[in-house]
C-alpha cells in the first residue's frame, strides 16, 4: 500500500506531535501519520493536497464505528440491534468526540491556517471530531488494530452506558429502525 504520508514532519510541529503523543501513549514510527492528522485543510500546503486529517478522518470514521460496535456487542449481550445503534450512535457522534478531545487536550494542538486562526475559531468543535477520527487512523496505519483499540476505548469507556440505548436518535435512524 503506498503510503501517502511519507514526507518528514514539518520541524515547527515535532513539539506539537510530541505532546500529542504523549496524550495517546503511543510513539509513532511514521511521525508524518500524526501530524496529518493533526492539521486542519486551511493549514495543508506541503508536497501534496491531501497532507491534512481529511482522509484519515475518512478512514478513522469507519474503524472507530467498527471498534464502539464490537464493544457494544460484547458488552450488552442481551441488547437487540435497534439499542445498540443508538449508543454506538451517541457515542461516535461528533458532540461526543468532541468533548473527549477537548478533555483530552487536543485543543492547543491543532494545526490550523491563516484564514481558520482568524475565525476565532468557531469550526474547533468540528475540528476536534474530525482529528479524533484522524488519530484513530493514525493510530491504525502506524501500529494496527489493536492499538487503534487500546486508545478508542480508553477515550470512550466512561462514556458507555446502557442508558444511550433508550435516548432519543436523529429521525432518520429512527425511520430506519422502524
């Protein structure tokens, strides 16, 4: 598979890449990885267009989905599909990944450009949701699915609760469901 982010990591960032890091607890051979994903679109002018957390965020959004469900199907053995759709729902909405990632401190950490940092910065909730998602990708390409699934569950574990499965959903889930 080629790796489309193998150009070395911009020097001005090895400190934000090296926190971040810290916060996962986990070291990346490919520090490029990580960095992609920590970098807004309005910041991504390296060798290439696509050195921003976009695809990652693409990819991440899929294995993250993957892990929270697998979770949930072990956890709540007794749950039928509805329920466990709308935790896994609650859980990898955007409110939700956001709110881990402020906690977390992804805030300070973010790469953003000229035009993003002039905004007062009114698109960070959905940053942090996308760099979440980004990371798990991260995560993902650099150590595998284990370790993808250490960090996820270490972010969302004390946000699972069998009481998701009653709350209400968008309506579209629920027309589905029905």
């Amino acid at each position: 598979m080629e790796d489309r982010f193998t150009i070395a990591p911009h020097p001005h960032y090895a400190a934000r890449v090296a926190a971040v890091e810290r916060i996962v607890g986990y070291e990346f051979s490919n520090k490029s990885l990580l960095e992609a994903a920590l970098t807004h679109p309005s910041a991504a002018q390296r060798s290439h267009d696509t050195f921003n957390y976009e695809r990652l965020e693409f990819l991440g959004d899929s294995i993250l989905g993957a892990i929270v469900a697998m979770r949930l199907f072990d956890l709540f053995p007794d749950i039928d599909e509805g329920a466990l759709t709308r935790m896994k729902v609650s859980l990898v909405a955007g409110e939700t990944l956001s709110l881990v990632a402020h906690e977390a401190g992804f805030d300070e950490f973010i790469i953003f450009g000229e035009s993003e940092m002039g905004t007062n910065q009114r698109g960070m909730r959905s940053a942090r949701e996308n760099v979440f998602e980004a990371i798990v990708a991260a995560l993902y390409l650099d150590g595998g699915i284990d370790v993808a699934r250490s960090w996820v569950l270490s972010m969302l574990e004390d946000h699972i609760d069998e009481r998701l499965a009653t709350e209400s959903e968008n309506p579209k889930s629920m027309l589905q469901e029905y």
